[in-house]
C-alpha cells in the first residue's frame, strides 16, 4: 500500500456496520472508517491515495522527535 523502507503492515476489519482498514508503518499510523457498503477495492485505493498525500505532506505534517 504506502511505499517506502521499513516494516509496514496493513489491516482490515468488517462488523457493526463499519470496514476500517488500518496501515502501519515506522513513522505513522493511518486508520480508515468506511460504510460497511464501500467495496474492499475502493476503500484501498483511497487508503493508497492518503498515504501517498501524507507522504508528500511528511514534512508539514509531523514535527521532527
């Protein structure tokens, strides 16, 4: 899903009327709430844009530890 070194993972969870898809990597979390009606594919592909966003945003986004 998000390109970049280091260890990443990616999860999915369906119920109560809700799918969230959550990434994780070394530098950030992201956690994604869809309808449970929202197709797998297209709740990934918004999921790949954000990452793609905060990726380009990094340097704004998050203060340097």
């Amino acid at each position: 899903m998000c390109a970049g070194a280091g260890r990443r993972a990616l999860s999915g969870w369906s119920g109560w009327g809700a799918q969230v898809l959550a990434y994780a990597g070394p530098e950030y979390e992201v956690f994604a709430y869809f309808d449970a009606l929202a197709e797998l594919d297209a709740a990934a592909a918004i999921c790949q844009r954000l990452c793609a966003w905060v990726k380009a945003q990094q340097a704004d986004l998050f203060v340097p530890l």
